[in-house]
C-alpha cells in the first residue's frame, strides 16, 4: 500500500471512530430517552432510587405496580345495612372442589355496635364483636353463595368465647388450618388484648376442630407485640410455614401499627418470632403473597410507608416497590400459589376486601367487595398502570373541613 493509501485508509478509520465517538457521546444533562438501565453517570439521590428501589424507572413497567378495581359483590343480606349484620376481614381466596372459598369475620346481633361500656352478651361493643368466622363459596368471584358458620364462639372460657375474627387460611400437607383473633372480653375494654388461635379440619367445608392452646403468643413485657397479635396470615415459603402478623404498640390512642413475622415447621407451631420483628413498619391490615423469588406485601392505611407495595427478596426484609392508590382494606387476594412452597411466586390479580363506611356511624357495619388489579406476572393490563385517578370536585368537597377547622381558621390572626 502506497503512501497515499495509506493516509486515506487511516482518514476513514479517524472518520468512523469519530462518529462512533460523537454518537456514543453522553449528553451534559439527563438524557431526553429515559433509559431502562441505570445509566453510568453521576444521579442524584431522587435518581438513584428511581433504579435501585423500584422494579421499573417507570411505574408502567413495574410489575408491582398497579391501580385497584372495585366491584359490589353479589349473594351477600346486609339486613337493609341498618348496622345489625357485618361482613368483614376476609381471608385469602382459595379454589378448591371446583370453586372459590373464603373465610370471614360475621356479626349478626340485635344492634349496631354501642362501644365497651354499653355492651353485654347480646350487644356488640366493636364492629367485631360478638361474632363468628363464616364462610362463602362462589363459581366466578362476583356472586357467592353463603355456606353459614364455620368456627363458631366456642363456650366459656375458652379462647375465643367473646369472638373469633380476622381469620386467614392454610393448606398444609392435605389439610387446613383457619388462623383467628380469639377474644375473651369485650373489645374496647383493654384496647384489642386477644391471643391467635386456630381450628383444623380435612375439607374446607369442615368440620373445624379447634386447637387448644394458644398458636402464638404476645410478646413479653415491655416488648412491641406485648399486648395483641392480629391479622395472622400464613404462607407457605422455604418449606415453612411464613405467618406474618401486626400489632398495635406506643400507646392508645395514638397507636402505631407495624407487622411480625413468626416461622414454623407445624401449622400448631411452636412458632418463633423473627428477631428482626417489625419486619414491615406500617400497615393497618396484613396482606403478601409470594413474588418472584420473594415475598410482596400489601402495606395499607397507616404509618409512615403506608400506600405502598413491598418487596423483600428473603421474605423478611421489605423495601417499597412501588407508591399506589385506593388500595383494598383487609384484602384477602386470591393467592394460587400461597401453599406451593413456590420457587418462583407470580402474583396476584383479585380479591376480596372490605369497606367499613357503608353507612353511619350510628349503623355502623362493614360490607365485602371484590377488588382487581395488576399485581401478576401472568396478567397484561396497561389500563391496570395507568396513572392518575380523576375525580369531579364533588368528591373532594366531601373531604372538607370540619365546624371546629373552620372556626380555627377564622380566629387566626389577619
């Protein structure tokens, strides 16, 4: 090659590298493409998280990101809602025999609730008082069938006389374990004081034998848990048994409510506490399901996370995934995987949840609803993850202020 060729040979190379240079290029500022992979450059902290926290730099493409579908449901006598029947704090959903199970707080009494100190054995204190775990079954998930009582008070003193409540299923080796709130007075009269008991039996439709001793414990004094285990929920993972569950501590009436986790080997325990307890630190109810390789949690109402959905690869320690709204209270979602000791969990999709406001406080009750969303790696749904929910003025009217806000704000100084 002669002197000429080789300085054009050597022209074109400078040529091409310089396009290869100029279009590899990072730009001074973010780029305009926001890229799907943390980019190599400096970010600050809002950025940063936006990769290391979430599933997805956008909530669209985070498969732990949803909005929530509500739907009345149907087969279900609320007596004219005037507060004397309550459905509510479903449990998970299950399919079996053909049809899909689940399990309930219900209170049939001569009167709405009237607090701790006009009770007595007929008339309720709480919502939740005075009542029974019962049980529907339905074909489609929108219409049920109730099945009528499946754990009923048992006589006193044993556990659970005043009421049973907020029961969660387990499928264990062929049979099947209801997990509930036992109390032994009325609620209201020392807060929400109740251990967690359970019932067994070979078919979800019973008969139900109950345990008689107490499944998990409060925790000892001075500790957070010491006075109320509520909400067990139990999930098969790494060949255990996962009952997580939350607390209320810090005082009344301010109280703060996080979540526990207890593992055992047997459904009748012993069951131990996590060291790490609180292993979620908000949340009014418990709802997980297995994700991925991990555990995704529901983190509804209170604290300082609330609004959220978690995830923690090891089932123990949650970070939020994702920031949502209108999530389902007490959701009981239907969990196809909740007892396969699954590898790989694929989410959720519906569910059953409840809403306490269906009427006055005078009628207090709580009425149950299906709930759907897009929490599922088996689910495609882009109206699922869309963002923001609009709503006409009227609905924000209806969260204005209160007489004694008002005449607050007409005292303060001009």
């Amino acid at each position: 090659m002669n002197m000429k060729n080789k300085f054009s040979f050597l022209l074109l190379l400078l040529t091409i590298y310089g396009f290869a240079q100029e279009k590899n290029k990072q730009p001074e500022g973010f780029p305009f493409i926001l890229p799907k992979e943390k980019p190599n450059r400096p970010l600050s902290a809002a950025m940063q998280r936006n990769y290391d926290n979430y599933m997805a730099p956008r909530p669209e493409n985070n498969e732990l990101y949803t909005q929530f579908k509500y739907t009345e449901l149907k087969g279900f006598d609320y007596n004219g809602h005037d507060g004397t029947i309550s459905r509510r704090d479903p449990s998970k959903v299950i399919y079996e025999n053909g049809k899909y199970y689940v399990w309930y707080t219900y209170r049939n009494t001569p009167t709405p609730p009237q607090g701790a100190k006009n009770s007595n054995d007929t008339i309720p204190s709480a919502d939740w008082d005075l009542a029974e775990i019962w049980y529907a079954t339905s074909k489609d998930g929108f219409t049920w069938e109730e099945q009528g009582v499946a754990v009923p008070r048992p006589p006193k003193p044993n556990v659970g006389w005043r009421s049973v409540t907020t029961t969660d299923i387990l499928k264990w080796k062929g049979k099947f374990y209801l997990y509930y709130q036992g109390f032994m007075e009325a609620s209201g009269t020392r807060g929400d004081d109740c251990p967690v008991a359970v019932s067994y039996a070979d078919s979800p439709d019973g008969p139900w034998t109950p345990h008689t001793e107490v499944v998990i414990p409060n925790g000892k004094k001075g500790e957070w848990d010491q006075y109320s285990i509520h909400d067990p929920y139990p999930i098969v993972y790494k060949d255990k048994i996962y009952l997580y569950y939350k607390s209320d501590f810090d005082g009344d009436p301010n109280l703060v409510r996080m979540q526990g986790l207890a593992i055992a080997d047997n459904p009748l325990g012993p069951f131990k506490k996590s060291p790490l307890n609180p292993v979620i630190n908000s949340g009014h109810e418990t709802t997980l399901f297995p994700f991925k390789e991990g555990m995704a949690a529901l983190v509804i109402r209170d604290g300082t996370e609330h609004n959220t959905v978690q995830y923690a690869e090891d089932g123990v320690n949650f970070n939020i995934a994702s920031i949502v709204e209108f999530m389902p209270n007490a959701a009981g979602p239907y969990v196809a995987d909740a007892f396969t000791n699954t590898k790989y969990g694929r989410g959720i999709s519906w569910g059953i949840s409840h809403f306490t406001n269906a009427t006055t406080w005078d009628q207090n009750h709580a009425v149950l609803a299906r709930f759907d969303c897009d929490l599922s790696l088996d689910v495609d749904d882009p109206h699922m993850k869309r963002l923001g929910t609009y709503f006409k003025p009227e609905f924000y009217y209806q969260m204005g202020l209160s007489k004694k806000q008002r005449e607050r704000i007409e005292k303060q100084p001009k």
